[in-house]
C-alpha cells in the first residue's frame, strides 16, 4: 500500500492532474522531489526506534498517517495543495522500507532473508503491477460530483490504507516470540536462535556509541553509494513509466494498463533470483546480472526508435530493478553484527541512497518527456560504474562489500455558444460558423485571458459566447474561378494524376484518393461547379505528373513540364487565412511539395509556415474530442495532413539550417493508422507504416536541430563580434 499510495501520482498525471492543477513548468517534477526529500532526516532515525517502540505501533502509526495524506490528495485545487501532501507522505513513509529490512535481520537468518526481502519488494512490484490496474479502472470514473478520475483514485486508494491499518494492528505480533499463530514449540525454536547467536541483538540496549559505529564503518559507505545509484534506476522507473510508455505510442488510460505486465515480470524474476542467492549462499553475482540487466534495458530505451523493441526493452529493466534494490540491503545486513549498529547502517544507506528521490524529479523533468533520453543516458553510466562494484561474487560470511497542453476540449453546445468547462472561457475546441471543420482556440489566447482575468475580478460576471473576431472582408481577396480556365482532357488528367500519387508514394499523405478522382469526373463532366481550392489541388497534382513523366524533357524557354498548371494553381490560391479549412492546408502542402521539388527549398520553407498556421488554427496538432462530428476518414485524414505537414516542415527546416516553427512538446495527435476504417474507407488511404517511419525519423532530425541550433547561433553570434 506504500508503494501504491507513493507512485500513484505517476498514474495521476498520465489522467490529467497536470493540467487540472494548472502545473507549469517542472512543478510536477518538483512534487515528485518533495515526497523523497522527506527520506532523508527521518529514515534512520526511525529505524533504530523500531526495537524501542516495537513495530506494531510504529508501523501502524506511519501508514496510518500516510492513508489519511493520500485520501486528502484528491481535494486539492493548487500546487501548493499538492506540494503539502508529498512532503506529508514521505515523512510517513520515511521508515517503512529500513524497518522492514532490519525487522527481517531480527528474526530470520542469513540464508532465509533473501526470499523474506524479496517477497516484500516482490509486492511493492505487484502494487506497482496492481496500481496500473487500478488507475485504469479509476481514471474513467468521473462521478456526479464533478471530480475526475484522478482525484477518484487517491479517495480510494487511501481508503483502503486507512481499512487495512486496524487489520494489521490486531494480527501483527508484538514479538516474534510471543506470536499468536506459532505453536509453543515454535516460539521455543525461535527463542532457542536467539540464544545460541548473539548476532540478532535481540537483549542488546540502545547505545549511541553503538551507532555512531555504524557511520565510521568503510561497508557503510559503499554501499550508500550503490544504493543512490540503483534508486535513482528504481524511483525514475516506477514514477515515470506510464509517461514512458506514452512515448511508446500509447494513450493515457493505455499507458497505464501497459505497465502491469512489466511490474509482474519484474516480481517473478526477484523472486527467482532471491530464492537462488539463499540456495548458494551467495548475493554478490546475483546483483551483478539484474545489474546488467539495467544497463541494457537502459540502453535499447535509449538508442532504438521500434516501439515494440522498446516496450521489450521496459521489461528487460524491470529485471534489473528489484533484485539491485531488495539484495543489496540484505547483503549489508549480513556483513554487519549486532542490531543497533545494524539499524543504524541500514536506515542512514537508506537515507542517503533515496536522494536518489530527490534528483529523480529533476532529471526527469516535464521538459524532456515522454523519453527522457538525456537522463537515461546518465542513469547507464552510472550503472555502469555499480556493475563493475558488484562484479565479484562473494559469501555471506564475508566481511568486505559494496553495494501536451493536452487540449481540455470544451462542452460543445450547438455553434457558437461555446464555454470552458473549467473557466468558461472559449479555449480548446469550438464550433465555426461557416465549416464542418473544428477551430481551435488556444489557452493562452488574448480572449481565453481576458475571460479568466474577468472572473479572477467578478465571478459573477456573464461572458459573451465565442464569435470570430471582425476583419475587414472583400472580394478582392477571394479571387473567383475565371471562365477561360480550361480543364485537360479527363484522361489525360487522370493519367498525369496517377503518375503523380505514383511518385508521391506512401510517404506522404496530399489527399484522400477516392474522393479525388470521383471530384475529378464529376468536374471534368460539368456536373458539379468548380471548387478553387480543390481545382489549386488539381492543377499542382498536374504539374508534378507531367514533370514526373518528362523529367529529362524542357520546353524551349526552360521550362521545367509541368510550369504553366503550377502557374494556374498559383493564380486560383485565394486569401482564406480567417476562414481556414482542411482543404486549405493541403493546397499549402502540395504547393511545398512541389516547390521542395524543384529544389525551391526557401518557396517550399514558407509554404509550409503557412499550413503550419493554418493546421494550428484547425487544431490539426491535437487530438479531436470524441464528441466532435466527423467521419472517420475525416479524423484519419486530418491525422495524416497534419503528419505529412509536420514532416515537410522538419525537412525544409533542416534543409537551411533554419529553427523548427514547432516542438514536439505541443503536439497531441496520435500517429497515422489504418484500424478502425472499413474496407471502402480504405481507398481514401495508402499503408500508413511508410508515413510512420518518416515522421519518426523527422522527429529525430528535429532533435538535432533544437540542439544544434543554439550552438550555431553562439558561434554566429562570436564570429560577429570578432569581425566587428
């Protein structure tokens, strides 16, 4: 339950706590910092008073308080709501793990503790396992009070601490000897132990000189080394996996239900390798594989972009996590006599190893997520450094060791009476006027900040529904289909088109093929009137067919084929930036295309700024509300523009060296796929894994730009000066 109540806020986060709390920045970061910068003062501490207090009240008391934390997480409305209740938690939870560690060294002996240890960290991995289980269940729960998943699954997921924690008064014995289940023959075995080893230190007094030892001790100091190193492994992982395997090319609500699988891998395993290193007598090489373990793991999350590679990757640290964590503690254990000097070592280890807790939420911070590459890249060179610690094997009697604003989409009411579901004001996804299409509005807009600066002044004020703003109109700027503009013949055209889309391939994504060609025959037989946009469409597929089909070919004044319909697509393009549509879009990204084409890379740079502003005001980067009315070729297409768009946009940016128009960090709109569409939906679409692999490989070309980037700028910005 400790461990379930600690990484819950992991869950939380893939559910929207983020946004609902307005986080900004690293703040969430920062809370998962506070909960284990508690650790420190108080874990020692607490571990040597377990033999003066008994475990049963201590005990009780701690996950007490942390129950009744945890069910007050679901009524805060801030961040500093949420920094209070961490720190609160991990004060409560600062003496949980040494006391059960030294609890063990007080009754078990040194070939039984390893399975002991690992069946308590084999259900810290199945709270994990469960906690997912449980998240996915809880964050779908949006009750009559308003309140969203989230805040359902700290409500009872403190419940059920607050119900556990009279049980275990009452069951859990005060001393091993006077346990209410052993047999009198039992409690005389366990009395007869103590007596004939005085290593349990079960008649040993306090003593601070006792303790003090421990700190002056050379295992003390090695293995609090280790153990930061592998918790930094251990907390970063259990924390943040759900936002990993978002990464991964999973929603929230999936994110969640996908670690359940890695977290029960992770408890088997322990268990196998605990029960081996009790059968040998030996922890030293059973630390050393898990340790490995991680180091791969690690490195394949790092460097291979396959999703389901990766995902095998999440299982091959799940191998590495426990064991590396739970052995290591008995091995110290073992190596160390008498209780208090024993408590000592282990509750200061594991004060000062769980500031891995605190550097957790700063290296994987907000910014670097889903994959937090940079950060892992630390985390393998330093277990590198641990692997090579632990590499020796060694018995148990040795004395020598070591150790995206996601959008909140808005109530749609019908048209343009449009409000936010938090503020009332017209963020996220609202209703045009004159289209189908959704607009978007972002957060930060002026209207959506006046709105709230409004309320944050008079709560009572009305707001006045969403209207698009007033601009200047004419008919100057919608240029009209002029009557001489005459069509190819209809086979001609449709051969040149076909040798276009032919070229094109699966790349890229311009128009929805079916459609085409069927408004193709339609306008080509006068049976419907000419669109502008669609015919700028037609005539820029035109010249990229003809050019494609006479590449070596060029007219008398050097013209490349395909000019003079380029021309006329050119001379249709109307001014429609307030009004922009879907279609829009894709006449700007076919005109980049072809320009790109041409080696016009600057023309095919601007082009993409363009549709890149008006896939902006679409929305087209972010996931549409499920209540949004459109078809589901509609949302595909729109999902595969916006792709082709973002890739083009990539492409021409590192072309010439120019900064990228849009991060990563902002966009919400799952990748193109081909499930769902019934096979006459299919026509509208190629195999979408080409487009896949394409956005991933810009995604990377981006990185290195916004890397590259402000390195160049400096060396720029020098060389200026020196010239000057």
């Amino acid at each position: 339950m400790a461990n379930l109540d600690r990484s819950n806020i992991g869950n939380a986060n893939t559910a929207g706590l983020q946004e609902d709390l307005g986080l900004v920045g690293n703040q969430f970061g920062t809370a998962t910092t506070l909960l284990y910068a508690t650790y420190v003062p108080f874990e020692g501490p607490i571990a040597v008073l377990l033999k003066i207090i008994g475990p049963k009240p201590l005990l009780s008391t701690c996950a007490f308080c942390w129950g009744v934390t945890t069910l007050g997480m679901a009524f805060i409305q801030n961040w500093q709501g949420l920094y209070a209740c961490r720190l609160l938690i991990g004060l409560s939870e600062a003496g949980l793990i040494p006391c059960i560690n030294v609890y063990i060294a007080l009754v078990y002996k040194k070939s039984e503790r390893g399975k002991r240890s690992a069946l308590i960290f084999a259900f810290s991995a199945f709270s994990s396992a469960f906690g997912g289980l449980l998240a996915f269940g809880l964050t779908q729960v949006h009750g009559p009070n308003g309140w969203e998943g989230w805040r359902w699954l700290f409500a009872i997921e403190g419940a059920m601490t607050l119900i556990l924690v009279p049980l275990f008064f009452f069951v859990f014995p005060k001393h091993p000897t006077t346990a209410w289940f052993l047999s009198a023959e039992e409690k005389s075995m366990i009395q007869a132990r103590y007596d004939n080893d005085p290593h349990w230190g079960q008649d040993e007094e306090f003593s601070w000189a006792e303790s003090l030892s421990a700190l002056t001790d050379p295992k003390w100091f090695a293995f609090w080394i280790y153990q930061f190193s592998v918790d930094v492994s251990l907390y970063g992982f259990t924390t943040f996996l759900p936002k990993i395997i978002s990464g991964l090319g999973h929603s929230g609500v999936r994110a969640n239900l996908m670690t359940v699988p890695i977290y029960m891998v992770g408890l088997v395993w322990f268990l196998l390798i605990a029960y081996c290193s009790d059968r040998a007598n030996v922890r030293g090489p059973f630390l050393a594989g898990p340790l490995l373990c991680l180091i791969i793991g690690y490195s394949i999350l790092i460097s291979v972009e396959n999703l389901n590679v990766r995902f095998f990757a999440c299982f091959v640290v799940a191998l590495g996590i426990y064991p590396t964590t739970g052995l290591s503690l008995m091995w110290l254990q073992d190596n160390t006599a008498r209780h208090f000097k024993r408590a000592t070592m282990v509750g200061m280890t594991l004060c000062f190893g769980n500031t891995a807790g605190v550097a957790v939420g700063q290296i994987f911070t907000t910014q670097s997520a889903p994959r937090y590459i940079k950060k892992l890249e630390g985390e393998v060179k330093a277990l590198r450094a641990q692997k090579q610690r632990s590499r020796a094997s060694s018995a148990l009697d040795e004395t020598s060791c070591l150790t995206q604003d996601p959008v909140q989409p808005s109530t749609q009411t019908p048209d343009i009476d449009v409000s936010n579901p938090l503020l009332e004001s017209p963020t996220g996804f609202v209703a045009a006027r004159s289209s189908s299409q959704p607009i978007f509005i972002g957060e930060a807009s002026c209207v959506a900040f006046g709105d709230t600066l409004l309320q944050c002044v008079d709560k009572d004020a009305d707001l006045s529904p969403w209207a698009s703003p007033t601009y200047f109109q004419h008919d100057i700027f919608h240029r009209l289909m002029r009557p001489e503009v005459v069509l190819p013949d209809r086979i001609q055209a449709r051969l040149l088109v076909e040798v276009a889309i032919r070229f094109i391939g699966t790349d890229y994504h311009l128009i929805l093929k079916k459609t085409f060609f069927d408004t193709l025959d339609r306008t080509c037989a006068g049976e419907i009137p000419r669109n502008p946009a669609w015919m700028c469409k037609f005539f820029v597929l035109l010249a990229l067919g003809e050019m494609y089909s006479n590449r070596k070919r060029r007219t008398a004044d050097q013209r490349v084929p395909g000019t003079d319909y380029f021309l006329r697509a050119v001379g249709l393009l109307q001014d429609l930036y307030e009004t922009p549509s879907v279609e829009q879009v894709e006449v700007m990204v076919l005109f980049c295309f072809y320009s790109n084409a041409l080696g016009r890379v600057k023309t095919a740079y601007t082009y993409s700024g363009i549709a890149l502003r008006m896939a902006l005001g679409l929305g087209l980067h972010q996931s549409l509300p499920t209540d949004t009315k459109l078809c589901p070729v509609d949302r595909e297409h729109r999902k595969r523009v916006w792709w082709t768009l973002y890739t083009l946009d990539r492409l021409c940016s590192s072309n010439l060296g120019y900064p990228l128009l849009i991060s990563d960090a902002v966009i919400d709109v799952e990748l193109p796929t081909n499930e769902g569409l019934i096979p006459a939906e299919l026509e509208e679409f190629t195999d979408p894994s080409h487009l896949v692999a394409n956005v991933k490989l810009a995604r990377i070309t981006g990185q290195i730009r916004k890397d590259a980037f402000p390195l160049q700028a400096v060396v720029r910005i020098t060389n200026e000066l020196h010239s000057s």
